[in-house]
C-alpha cells in the first residue's frame, strides 16, 4: 500500500547520487556523485538512520592525473587492516572521456586528505569500462572489491545505449585484495550479468554477509534515467556464488512512493542492517536530482525486505 503512512521522505533533499556508507570513530559518513561542483560529495549522521547533515565542502578536489578531474561517480570509503582508509572511485579517462575507469585514493582519515594515483587501478577499456566499485569484508576478515565492467558504454543505442541489437554484456565482478583494500589477489570473477528482464543493464553492486551467513548482493537494472531504475538482489553461500536472483525486488518505482531508486549500499552495525539509495525528487539542489533516502530491511526467511523506516 503507497500511502502517506508507507512514504519515504529523503534524508537529504540535495543532489546526492549513489551513496555510500562508513561507520567513522565518532560518526557516520555518506559519500556521493560528484555534483554542484564537488567531484566527491559527503555528509555526516550520528548513526545510519540519520539526521544526515551535507557537508559543503569536496572531499577529493584532485582525483587524479588519469582521469578528466571532473566525472567522478560512486566514491566508496572503507577502512583497512592496519587503521587507515581507502576510496575506491570512478573516474572519466583524461585521455578518453567516453571511458570511465576504477581509482583508489588513500588517507589516514575519512575526511581527507587524501592521496591519489597517476594511473588507475583497474579498467577493462576494451569492453567498455568499469565502474561502481564497492569494497567487502568477510567474516575472516579477507577483502574484496565489487564493480562492473561498463559493457553498454559499447552498446547499439537506446535506453542507457544498450537496448538495440546486439545487446552487450554488462557483468559484475568480483576482486580479492590484501588487507590494504588495493593490491590484488588473484584475477577477478564474474558473479553477475544482466539478461532480458534487466533491460540494458546491471550495475551498482554492494555485498553484505547477513546474519544467517548469506551473501546478499544488491545490484540496480534498468537505466538510471527510467522509472524502471531499481535495487534488486541475490543471494549465495559462498562469496564467490553462485548467486540466486531473488524474484521479487527489494526497490522500484511505487515502494514507499519512490521514483526511480537504486544505487545503494548497506551496511550491518548495532542499529541494525541499514541501505543508502537514491531516489528522484524534484525539490534536490543540483542538476539530476536523486536526494539520498535511507531504509532498514530485514531477512524473511530467504527474501530481504525493505522496512518502512
């Protein structure tokens, strides 16, 4: 039921696309898109529900030699082994614009400063890009980095380039890393592809190991453009997989009176298992207006719920 009672209402009414989530010493941080001119944007809570409070300021003004300094999307912020941070990032190539690649910056503190790199940290140029980076720690404590190869970036036209004939593939993979969140550890697997109910894409993932021991792998399909735009996930008992779609979504357009939501990533802490995703709304402060909304959710035997609040 889509009423006033089961609306959600953005936790921050500003342009504040794929959100990321870290647990700080002292508070919780959120990490966006780039957008009215920050090329990485934040803001800061007492914990994941909220009041989220945006912080005027860039957290990474210079995101590196390779990229075009400008196109800088889906920042995601975690602490390594020995205490200090790691952003994974994507970023435009300063030398092809088309192309979006995967950085990583580092600090001793989440607010910065922090350092980068003259050169990427992965791409897959000829199969269009990669982008969406998302680090994961398991209950061993080994470290991997999710993302997806930017296939219709190298697609026919149509919905987010990709929806006229041949269709391109669009996987999501998966790399282990050391305990520095950077330096590779063997070569990385495919864990998810789009098919025909996805339209052109999958894209923006982010695993969680739930309190039953599954892995949970949020993902969005659909062009972010669309109200088909959505948070959909899979499960598996391995990391590696194979992951299980779940046939029912976890967002889309209609739920809790959203439009377009997606882009989202969880965390698990004493408030309990908590998502960061974008929605669109009219009334944000910035160019495409996805304002950042916040939403528990909860295991139901082998489907995960989005709760109300």
């Amino acid at each position: 039921m889509d009423d006033v009672e089961t609306k959600k209402e953005p936790a921050l009414k500003h342009d504040f696309p794929d959100p990321a989530i870290l647990e700080g010493p002292d508070q919780w941080y959120a990490f966006a898109t780039a957008s009215g001119g920050k090329r990485v944007q934040y803001a800061t809570a007492p914990d994941p529900t909220g009041p989220w409070t945006y912080v005027d300021e860039d957290l990474l003004p210079s995101p590196g030699s390779w990229t075009n300094g400008v196109d800088i999307w889906a920042p995601d912020v975690r602490m390594v082994d020995d205490g200090t941070y790691v952003m994974y990032y994507t970023g435009a190539l300063q030398n092809n614009t088309a192309v979006h690649c995967l950085g990583v910056a580092t600090s001793a503190n989440i607010t910065g400063p922090w350092a980068t790199s003259d050169d990427y940290w992965h791409c897959d140029e000829t199969m269009g890009g990669s982008i969406d980076s998302s680090g994961f720690v398991d209950a061993d404590g080994s470290r991997y980095v999710v993302y997806k190869i930017d296939g219709n970036n190298l697609g026919n036209g149509g919905s987010c380039d990709n929806t006229v004939e041949p269709i391109q593939s669009t996987p999501l993979m998966l790399q282990k890393v050391e305990g520095d969140g950077i330096t590779k550890v063997g070569d990385p697997v495919q864990i998810l592809d789009r098919t025909d109910v996805d339209g052109p894409l999958v894209e923006a993932p982010n695993i969680v190991l739930s309190d039953a021991g599954r892995y949970i792998l949020f993902y969005s399909s659909h062009c972010y453009t669309s109200t088909g735009y959505n948070v959909l996930y899979a499960t598996a008992d391995t990391i590696t997989g194979p992951y299980t779609r779940s046939t029912q979504p976890f967002l889309e357009t209609g739920m809790f009176n959203l439009t377009s939501p997606g882009g989202g990533t969880s965390t698990t802490s004493e408030y309990g298992t908590t998502m960061l995703f974008h929605g669109n709304c009219p009334t944000a402060v910035g160019g495409s207006n996805r304002c950042l909304f916040v939403s528990s959710f909860t295991e139901v035997g082998s489907n995960v719920l989005a709760n109300r609040r």
